[in-house]
C-alpha cells in the first residue's frame, strides 16, 4: 500500500485535492481522484482538505503493536509539535502516557534537531553560498523531482528524525525505534533513507489520539515539566533559524507553504543569491500545522504560543555523538510527457474551445487554465468532462433540444410565476409568434395562476387531468408539478384537441346510431304488432265459424238419432 490513498466510493467529483495540490500528482479516472505516487510530494494537504475524508495516510499504528506484543522494546522519538497537538504540560506528561500504550522509553526528537542544526552551522561556516534545510521530506521531494536546478543548494544532511533515531539506536541497539509526529512525509523518508540503524516505523499525531482513545489512555499533568530547550523552536515557522547561532556575514530567511517555496526555488535556482541560509517547510506555520496533528487541533496562533512555552533561546541539549550527517538526495525526476500545442487545441476544441478568448479559466476543474487541463488530459491526468461550464453548456444544450423537440407544451415558472422556459411547443398551442420571447415574463400573460397557486399552497400536483382551456379553444391532458426544493413549477399541456374532436364525433355516431337503431326496432314492433293483430282477428273468427259448425253437427246427430 502507498502512503497516500483515495477511498474510492467517497470520491463525489469536487475536484478540490486536484486544485490544492500544489504539484497536480492526483489523477482523475471515472470521475474518481487516484494518487500520482511517482509525482506526489506527500505534503498531505489532499488529506487535509477533502470534504468526504476520501484521503488516507496508511495507518502504522497496527505495526507498532504488533512490535509491542512481540516482547522487543519499543522506544519513541516524539517530535516537539507535540506541544501543540496534545494537552500536555511539557514533555514528561506526554512521555508517560506514551509508556502506557507500552513504549519501552520516550524520548525527543529535539535532540536529533540539536545535532542537525549544529551540522547547518558548520555547513554556513565553510561558506556554501546558499543553503536551504534538508529537515522537511515534503521540500526533499519538491527539489528532487520539480527542482533539480537547485539540488546543489540543498544541505546534505539527516533530518532530525533520522539523526535522533540513530542515537537511540547506539543506545537501544535491539530496540524497534519509532517517530511519533504531525507529517505524513516522514513514513517515506523512513523507507527512503533510515535503515536499520535509525527509523523503523512512523505514526502520526492523530493516529497517536485514536490509538490513546481507544485504550483509555489520558494524559496526567499532576507531574507537569517545566523544561525548556532552544531547539523545540524547530517545529514553528522560523524555529530552525532561533535554534541556530547566526552570523552577521548570512541573511536568514524562513518560507513555509509549498507555494512559496517553490517562487523562492525558482529564485535560487537562477544562482543569483549569495549568503543566504533558507529555512523550508511545506506545511504554512511549519510542523505545527501538519497533515498529520489531530482533527479539531487548536489555531496556529495559539499552537505557536504553546511552542514558545517549552523553549528558549539560552538552553539547549547537550548531545555528544559520532554519527555520519551525510545524506544523498538522487533524482526522482517524474516521467510527465508534455503534448505539443496542436495536440492541445485539439483538446480544447473537444470542450468548445476554439480561440483563446473562448477559455475561461474559471479554475471549476482544479486546474489554473484551460490550457493546463488541456495538458492534463493529454497526460491522462484529467478528463474532458472535469470542464464544469462545457459540462453546463452541453447539459442546457441537451435539455433545450429535449424540449423543443418534445411534442407537448412544456413551461417552467420559478416561484414568483416568472416563466423560466417556453418550449415550440408551447408556442404553437398558445400561437405565440416564433421570434417573440417568453423567458423572464410573467406566467399570468398565457396561464391562470390562480390554478398554479392551488398546486404550490396544496402540494398536491395535477396529473394527466383533461381539460378544455378557453384561451386557446383546445383540450388538452394537463400536469402541473411543484418542485418545493428548486422552487420551480412544471406545467406540460400535451394537445388532445383533434383527438378529443375525433372523440366526440365518434360517440355522436354512436348516439345517432343508437336513435336510428330504436326509431327502426320501434317501426319493427309497430309491423309486428299489425301483423299480431291481424292475425288475432282472423283466428277469433274461424274459431267462432267452427264452433257453430261443430253445434251445427252434435245437434243433427241428435236429431238423427
């Protein structure tokens, strides 16, 4: 695993690391943010700004217990900044409470910074020109991969981390040493340049505080320390120049943030500055303001009183030692293919940007220009659709083709029943002349706002309600809906006239059938009834005539006999 990762489902497209990393090592994929591990700095701003706390440090703290169960010593060097991540009264409270989580012994980084600061000295003594600090692994990165031009300027010397782990290592030889500190850097310099005799693992202050709250572990200052020492200056913007001694004959200058350091590297890198010690930090307030310190840390003001303390200027360590301060600093010059101008307007041209006044340079994507994004997706760093405005543009285009080509009457009304969009639709329904525009006027000039009023105090919407709208002399299936949230109204009229005329025309058929069908069943029964009649008539009678004649019979028969 690298130093630095994204957790990717909650990467939500805001493009916010890629516009605050000061060196543009964060690749967008699939709208998702991924590290640039060849081209990142580990400055851990990424870490510090994201709102969906999608970026990571790898957590070294299951490692270090790991270490601690096993039964070897375990011994800390605790960066100085500890003062302004924690409530502690000094380095003693601090210390025990570390030894509780079963550090084997608690020391400070301080003494480290005491020997490197010594080694500056002696470095401006022999008179190197210009020499820029080696303690920040962040600036280390920054020079050997952006500016190369000034590696001759860059002390080389340990960082104080480095150069204390040593020292503990001559003292606890089989010891694992471990740097508990505020930067997220120091876990590659650790892999980078501290080996076996120094540096084994590294955790941050906040992954300290979740590893205390976890165990319970509080911080007494019932046994508070009122030590003071000149070199926990070093963790302040400027600390490393109070805990030097300086001579006349050298300006000394302290720059922090990543921005400014790169202008003052640009500056150094011409050669024009002679005499000058320059003390770099990439975090703004140096390591009190890291990457690492815990969430909800107090103001940069206030960490820096707290720092100005536990030190001062009349005493310092006293470390005798015999150690090599050499550090080499090879190249790491990332492979970053730059396209040629034609490959970038062809970008540009794929986002609607044909000329140089077409390009806003709105920053929306993260990067400063359009012609920087360009270059960016040239270099797989970025994608087309990271161009909020032709993202806007495409998207307004589209809904504006869907609604005009929509067969149905579409108008959008904003809260105050001003129109927002009239489609051709809508035009032709209500016979509004093509070239005569309908956004921004009031609703009430082709609809009834009293029925929209109803929509928006009820809640209720209207769907696919029939009706006839006097106005225009059509019918149509109307739906009015309310977007409480966006204040906006949606009426669409789809046009049923000629089907409703179709309608109507068909059921007077049908009603006229029917009349036909009764006035002929009426006539029918009329004939029949005659007929019945007529019939009726004739059987009476020759029923009569028979009955007489069958008299007529019995009685001769009677006679005869």
């Amino acid at each position: 695993m690298g130093i630095l990762s994204f957790k990717k489902t909650n990467c939500k497209d805001c493009y916010k690391c890629v516009r605050e990393c000061p060196v543009k090592a964060i690749r967008v994929r699939d709208h998702q943010a991924q590290i640039i591990q060849e081209e990142c700095i580990l400055c851990g701003r990424c870490v510090q700004i994201c709102p969906q706390n999608a970026k990571e440090a790898r957590n070294d703290v299951p490692a270090v217990e790991a270490v601690i169960r096993s039964g070897r010593k375990v011994v800390a060097s605790l960066a100085p900044s500890y003062i302004a991540a924690f409530p502690a009264d000094g380095f003693a409270p601090m210390a025990a409470a570390l030894k509780k989580l079963g550090f084997f012994d608690v020391q400070e980084t301080a003494a480290g910074a005491n020997v490197v600061k010594r080694e500056y000295e002696r470095l401006i003594n022999e008179g190197q020109p210009v020499i820029i600090s080696s303690c920040c692994h962040s600036i280390t990165k920054l020079i050997q991969k952006y500016h190369i031009d000034c590696l001759p300027y860059y002390a080389r010397v340990i960082s104080p981390m480095d150069a204390h782990g040593r020292l503990l290592k001559e003292q606890y030889p089989d010891a694992e040493v471990v740097f508990v500190g505020p930067c997220i850097s120091k876990k590659d310099e650790v892999e980078q340049y501290c080996g076996k005799e120094s540096i084994g693992l590294t955790i941050t202050f906040d992954e300290l505080q979740d590893w205390m709250e976890r165990e319970g572990v509080a911080i007494d200052n019932s046994e508070g320390d009122g030590s003071r020492f000149r070199s926990r200056f070093f963790p302040e913007t400027g600390g490393i120049l109070k805990s030097m001694d300086q001579i006349p004959t050298y300006k000394y200058i302290a720059i922090d943030g990543i921005e400014n350091c790169r202008r003052a590297l640009q500056e150094i890198g011409r050669g024009e500055l002679k005499g000058y010690f320059i003390e770099m930090s990439a975090c703004e307030g140096s390591c009190i303001n890291g990457p690492g310190m815990p969430k909800g840390q107090q103001g940069l003001l206030t960490s820096r009183a707290q720092v100005e303390q536990v030190a001062e200027g009349a005493r310092d360590y006293d470390v005798a030692h015999s150690l090599s301060l050499g550090k080499e600093i090879p190249l790491d010059i990332p492979r970053i293919q730059m396209p040629g101008e034609n490959a970038i307007w062809d970008i540009l041209r794929r986002t609607g940007k044909h000329k140089p006044e077409d390009m806003l340079n709105c920053g929306a994507c993260g990067y400063s220009t359009c012609w920087e994004k360009a270059i960016a997706v040239y270099q797989g760093k970025a994608e087309l659709e990271m161009c909020l405005p032709f993202m806007k543009q495409r998207a307004e285009s589209i809904s504006d083709h869907v609604l005009d080509v929509s067969p149905n009457a579409i108008i959008a009304v904003d809260s105050s029943f001003v129109i927002q969009q009239f489609n051709a639709a809508a035009r032709a329904l209500m016979n509004i002349p093509s070239g005569e525009s309908m956004v921004g006027r009031p609703v009430g000039d082709v609809y009834d706002e009293v029925e929209l009023i109803g929509v928006m105090d009820s809640g209720k919407n209207i769907l696919a309600e029939k009706c006839f709208l006097d106005r225009y002399g059509v019918y149509v299936d109307k739906s009015i809906i309310y977007d409480a949230e966006q204040g906006l109204l949606l009426i669409y009229l789809k046009d049923i006239n000629q089907a409703e005329k179709d309608a109507q025309k068909a059921a007077q058929m049908r009603r006229d059938t029917v009349e036909i069908t009764d006035q002929l069943i009426n006539k029918q029964m009329r004939t029949v009834q005659e007929i019945a009649s007529l019939l009726g008539e004739t059987t009476a009678e020759t029923k009569i005539a028979l009955t007489r004649l069958k008299k007529s019979l019995t009685d001769d028969a009677e006679s005869r006999a």
